[in-house]
C-alpha cells in the first residue's frame, strides 16, 4: 500500500496557519433534526440491502437524468466510518437534515450510489513551483478521466499559475482531454484564489438547463498563493455559488504540513470535499484513485426547502446520519439564486 497521509503530518512549528474564515459564519440548528420522510411522489431508488456496504459500487450503470426546479435543492454527499472507508447502502431514513435551521418541506428524490451527470474540472497548478512534479501529475490525471467519465459526463482541463489557460473545453472525449493535459507548460507565480473563483464562475456557474449533475472540481496544487487579488473566501464563495465541489490533492510532499496544506483543506471542507496529502510524488495517482471511489460512493438527495426565498441569502446545510458510527461530508451551504438569476 503507498505511502498516503491525510492528518499524519504536523504543522511546522516556525509556520502560522493562515486565518482563513469561513465564507458565512456557521449558525445553530434552530429546530431538532429528525428523520427524513417520503413525500408524495417521491422517486427513491429501491436497494435490498439491509446493512451498510463498505465496497466499491459498481460505475457502470446508465446516466440518471433529474429535472431540478429552481425552488429546489440537489444536495449531494459522502458518507464514511471513522476509518474513512466509504459507507452506501443507506437508507432516506438514516438521515436528518435542516436547511438554514429547518427541516425540509419535501424530499422529492433519495438515490444511493448515484449515477447522476458528472461536470468535472481539472485544475493543475502549473506554476514554477511544481516544475518537477508536472509530468506525474498530467499522467495521473489522464488515468483519472479514463476511469470516472461515462456517456452523459463532460471534462475539462485547466492550468494556471498568475494566468488561467483552458486548454480543452467540456467534452467527454478523451483523447481531446489527454492533449488538453500535454498541452500544459510549468512556469511562473500562483494566483490560486483568483483561479478558482474564475473556474466556478466561468465554466461551473453556466452549467444550467441539463437537469441534476455534480459539479466536480479537482485541484492540483501545493496551495501556496503569492499572485491572488481575490481572497480564500472570495474562492470558497463562488464555489458555493456553483454548487461545486472541490477535491484537492497536494503537490506538498515534505514531512511537514505547510500554509499551502491549510489553505487547501479549507476550501476543500467548505465545498464538501476533501483535501489529500501525497507524501511521495508517486502517490498523487493515490488521491486521483480516492477521489473516484468516492464520487461512485455519493448520495443524492433533492429536497424542497422551508421558507425558501429567492433573494441570494445564503443558506446553511446541517445533514447528518443517526449512526453515530457514520459522519456525513457534505458542503456546508449554498447561495439561494436571485429572483434576477
């Protein structure tokens, strides 16, 4: 088994964490959560499993196409044990949720393992600072689409450093995406935050009018931003914003956490995704492989929310399971569309 380290390694004494707040300031439940419940016409896929399974689902299945109306939440979510291993199988029922401090009106579709549309990004880092990294990260990256894209999926692929540079638009082919990935040349500073908000905005935010799909973002970096106009929570406000979330994998192979590694688990946990922390080059392909487990793992749930408004307030997601033996990774929120949106 490769060497791989998500919390393993300590951060450096003579280092201070960047202060990075949050995007929205978290707020209390403000009623008990209780188990979700079927609404009427709900379309819940049936499962004849009784317990959890721990193993690998198969990805195989046709696209799941869902039609999302703009009063209603697609909420999708990662469930684990405290070993990290991913747990499906589980039922609407294992769940409580309360939407900005409420539970839902209605659940209008619960699907385990979901099949639905993926629209995943590549965002590499390709800044001075990786040079020597670069070939491994394009190699690993290319083995990554070969393996998660299916028919109804799209990708895309993107370097930055002070610069964006879409080498491929969103296409499912992949050998246009592998050329995309060849095409990217190390060199100069990093702007991460003003990349990312860009991404979100540019490719993630116009993602409209194909039903319900998961927004992917994976972002290959070592987090350090010495370029950015923008901030960290400029980023992790447009990611929200899309409904993005983002997956990093750092190019940080020292024994020791650095304020780059920080600053990539705080965007990562905000979007509901997780940061991974290779600790030898070779074992990137290890975060690339995690990161396809899981998005074969996740859940669907598409609810209809309480006191829903249409004035670009943002919204806090409390989603947690009964079990207490189970923790649920999900974003921590999102932005309700303007009624000019």
């Amino acid at each position: 088994m490769p060497a791989f380290a998500q919390d393993s390694r300590a951060v450096e004494s003579n280092i201070a964490a960047p202060q990075i707040s949050p995007a929205v300031p978290a707020q209390l439940p403000a009623q008990p959560i209780t188990r979700l419940q079927a609404s009427a016409g709900q379309q819940s896929v049936p499962t004849s499993q009784q317990t959890p399974d721990t193993t690998t689902p198969r990805s195989s299945e046709p696209v799941t196409t869902i039609k999302v109306q703009a009063n209603e939440v697609n909420l999708i979510f990662t469930v684990t044990d405290k070993k990290g291993r991913f747990i499906t199988g589980l039922k609407r029922e294992s769940f409580g949720l309360l939407d900005d401090g409420r539970p839902p009106v209605a659940v209008l579709n619960f699907t385990q393992q979901t099949n639905l549309p993926l629209r995943v990004g590549i965002m590499i880092d390709t800044s001075s600072s990786i040079r020597q990294r670069f070939q491994f990260e394009q190699d690993s990256a290319i083995e990554f689409l070969r393996q998660i894209l299916h028919s109804g999926d799209l990708a895309f692929i993107e370097g930055f450093d002070i610069k964006i540079d879409v080498s491929q638009s969103f296409t499912n082919d992949i050998t246009l995406l592998k050329q995309g990935i060849q095409k990217l040349r190390p060199g100069g500073g990093t702007a991460i935050f003003d990349a990312l908000q860009k991404t979100c905005h540019d490719q993630m935010l116009t993602v409209h009018g194909e039903g319900a799909v998961r927004r992917i973002l994976i972002l290959v970096s070592d987090g350090d931003d010495n370029y950015s106009r923008s901030h960290a929570s400029d980023a992790i406000k447009m990611c929200q914003r899309a409904e993005t979330i983002v997956y990093a994998i750092s190019t940080n192979i020292s024994p020791s956490k650095s304020k780059g590694d920080e600053v990539l688990r705080v965007i990562s946990e905000a979007t509901g995704g997780q940061a991974f922390y290779p600790v030898r080059i070779e074992d990137v392909a290890t975060g690339f492989h995690r990161i396809q487990e899981e998005l074969r793992s996740q859940y669907s749930l598409i609810y209809r929310p309480a006191n829903f408004k249409n004035d670009g307030s943002f919204r806090t997601i409390n989603l947690q399971a009964f079990d207490r033996r189970y923790r649920v990774r999900v974003h921590t929120g999102y932005f309700a569309p303007r009624v000019s949106d």
